[in-house]
C-alpha cells in the first residue's frame, strides 16, 4: 500500500486548519487504498504550538492515518542526522539553509520533503494555514481527491479519471508530476491597500516582477492576472484537465507532487524572507514537460491581521520587495528551462539537478542594473502612498546594497542545495523520524 504525505507548515495559530486536515486526511483514506502521514511543521512559541498539539491530539483515530506533529527542536534533530549523513562536505550549511533563522517559504517545504522521503512516502501534498477549504451542498471539497486520482500515474493511465486532455501524446507515458489548483477569495500576496489607494502605484509596483524587457502591454495584462488565482467564483461542480499546467494556474496552498520525479529531485529555492521562492518546482514541472492535473477544487485564501500592522508591516513589504528582486534571477533561470524542455530530464522521466543547479549558478553572474532600476521605482511608488509607506521607503533606502546581494547569494544557496539534494533524500530514507529513547545518533 503506499503512503502519501499531507502537509501544513505553519508559524501562525490555526487549530482550525489542523482540525479540517484531519478531515481531509481521513477522505483520503476512506476513499484511496493509501496510508496518509498527516504532517505538521510547526515554528509558533511555545503557548501556540500547545494548541496546536491539543489539535492533532484531537484528530479522530483512523488505522491508516498516523499524525507527526513536529516543532522546530525535533525538525533540527532529524535535519542534523540527515545532513551528516548526507555525503556533503557543509552539513552545517545545509542545516541553515534547510532551517533557517529566519522565514523561508522554500525552506518549510523543503523540510516536508525530506520527512515525506523518511517516511516512505511517494507524494507530498501541501496545505496552508491561511487558508480553508471550500463546500457545496453541505459537502467540504478536498483537493486531494484529484490529487489522488493521478498523482504519480502515467499520464496514459490518468487520462480516464480526469475530465479532459490536452496532453500531446508524445508525453503520455511520463508520469504525473504534480496535481494542483489555485485559490479563490483574497490576493495572495497582501497588497490590496496599495491597490485601494492608488491604482497607478500598484501597476507600478506590480509590474516589477515582469522581465525587464516586456512592452507596457504585456506588463499591463502580468498586472491584471497578478495575485487573482481563481478570482472569486464558488466551486460548483468537478472539473480536471490533463496537460501541461501553465504556472499561473496553481497555488503553492493547494499543491501535490510526485516524490520520484520532482520533489526528491530537486528542492525549493531556500531564499530567506521573501515570498514566492516556493514556487519553482511549478516553473519547473511545466518547462521540462512533465505532465500534471489542474483541477477547480480551489481552496479559499484570507490573510491574518500581523502583517498589516507595526513590525509586521514592515516586514511582509520587505519579503515583497525581496520577492521583486529575486525576479531579476528567476526569470534568467526560466527562461533558459524553457529552451531547454525535456532535456531537464533524464531517461526515466525525472527532473535532472545537475541542469537546474548550473542554470541558478548562471543566473549569479547577471548585472545587478535591473535590480537597481527596481528599487528606484518602489522608492518612488511607495512614497507617493505617503504614512507607514514611506516609512518602509526610508527602511529600503538604508538595505539597497544588502538587498541586492541578497538577491545573489540566494540564487548562490539554492545552487548548492539543488547539487546537495540527492545525497539529502538518500540519507533522509536511511534515517527515522525520531530515533528511540536512549539512542543519541
């Protein structure tokens, strides 16, 4: 029987969100002849997370469901005996760069992948805590219905259980790499204010994560697409579509992957403190052309309120500001995956992380001029919002040299991660979870 694993990294409360996992963990296995390792990677201080574990403990008993909840303490034990016995020669920097002191959204996921991997599974399936799901007729809507159906099958083989293909034959018998579907209700990145309070400020700001060189036209439509998912239409009714699934399509909070094919391949880039660095794997599955599903059971987006307000503020606009930044690397490496198409794998199918690693390195050598383009325009626009605004504008001004480095190095990091990633998964298959009382290593 194999086991898949359902995931949600957290730094937030949300008992709420733990409590409606567990529902969907158990559809999933009263539905799919499967074992579910309900995963939970937990960063909140202490009187949080005993609420969290007060949570898991109240998940209903299910014979094939088995519940991990894991703080920052017993993810560090295992990463340790992971990254020693990875074949690496910088085990202590991998351990930063897979649990940094700091945000990463690349790096908590990377983190269920590599427990997924030590615990047996063939998928990882991932969730958010500011997120809930969607219902109808009374009835919870759970992704992970149409991540089952197909994940990990040859696309030949998925074919009658989704509802439509436009998968060129000549892909049919790569496997399933990835079944995901987007969000409807909030923007996903939390800038609606800006756009409240000045539609041009937030075309202008927006409008930085396109390529350089893209025409006002195409930066117009990036802008109206941008942060929308699925807009706000309620689900309705099923529908999945076969194909290769264009990256503006599907959230990282409503997302699966095949272990074999991608997410033991190759890792998320571990960027610190800045949004959207979990998005790669999308990019990648899509140019390398391996098949996936995308279906409409979107999960419904809301923020919580530590980011609109004080240090909170500041901060999520940092991670945004990184997150435009980053673009500058991002797209030099997209762009050249693209080109690249099939030759991103290997014989079996499977994503090749030597090809991804020597593209980031590549992308270090870029001229930082476009960056520093990107800088003066938010300077501009987020003074023209004027109050805590240009109090941020005021903060970047004094971090431009360290952003921009930043920019680099990150892109530096996830090279190295990408080269190390093999002999990581490799060691996290040898390696339990928790060892048992009295063993040390």
């Amino acid at each position: 029987m194999r086991s898949v694993c359902l995931t949600l990294p957290t730094n937030r409360p949300c008992p709420d969100t733990i409590a409606a996992l567990g529902e969907e963990a158990v559809y999933a296995a009263d539905h799919f002849d499967i074992d579910v390792h309900l995963l939970v990677l937990d960063s909140c201080p202490p009187p949080v997370h005993a609420a969290h574990a007060e949570a898991v403990r109240r998940l209903p008993a299910h014979p094939r469901i088995t519940a991990h909840h894991l703080d920052e303490a017993a993810q560090r034990d295992f990463l340790e005996r992971v990254t020693a016995h990875s074949g690496s020669a910088k085990p202590d920097l991998l351990l930063d760069l897979m649990l940094p002191d700091g945000l990463s959204y690349g790096a908590c996921t990377n983190r269920a992948f590599l427990i997924a991997a030590a615990l047996g599974c063939e998928s990882v399936h991932r969730r958010d805590s500011d997120s809930r799901y969607q219902s109808v007729d009374g009835r919870t809507v759970f992704p992970v219905h149409h991540e089952l159906l197909s994940i990990g099958r040859r696309a030949a083989d998925a074919v009658p259980v989704v509802t439509e293909s436009t998968l060129p034959a000549a892909l049919a018998d790569r496997r399933v790499a990835m079944v995901g579907s987007s969000f409807v209700g909030e923007l996903s990145v939390d800038i609606a204010e800006v756009r409240e309070t000045d539609p041009g400020v937030y075309h202008d700001v927006v409008s930085l994560w396109a390529p350089g060189h893209w025409s006002a036209e195409q930066k117009r439509e990036l802008v109206e697409e941008s942060f929308r998912g699925a807009g706000t239409a309620p689900f309705v009714a099923d529908h999945s579509l076969l194909t290769l699934v264009d990256p503006m399509r599907v959230d990282m909070c409503n997302i699966a992957f095949h272990g074999e094919s991608v997410s033991e391949r190759v890792p998320l880039p571990p960027a610190r403190d800045t949004i959207g660095s979990d998005y790669f794997l999308i990019h990648l599955v899509h140019d390398a052309g391996l098949p996936g599903v995308l279906h409409n059971r979107n999960i419904v987006n809301y923020h919580t309120g530590e980011r609109r307000t004080g240090p909170g503020f500041l901060a999520y606009q940092t991670r945004f500001a990184k997150f435009l930044l980053s673009m500058l690397h991002f797209h030099f490496v997209y762009d050249r995956m693209a080109e690249a198409g099939d030759t991103l794998l290997d014989r079996h199918g499977r994503a090749r992380p030597a090809a991804v690693a020597a593209l980031a390195r590549r992308s270090t050598g870029l001229d930082p001029a476009e960056n520093v383009r990107r800088l003066d325009t938010l300077d501009t626009a987020y003074r023209r919002l004027g109050g805590r605004y240009t109090d941020f504008a005021d903060l970047l001004a004094t971090r431009r040299e360290r952003l921009l480095d930043e920019a680099r190095g990150d892109m530096a990091d996830f090279a190295l991660l990408t080269e190390a990633w093999e002999g990581l998964v490799g060691a996290a298959k040898a390696t339990p979870l928790a060892l048992p009382p009295g063993r040390t290593g």
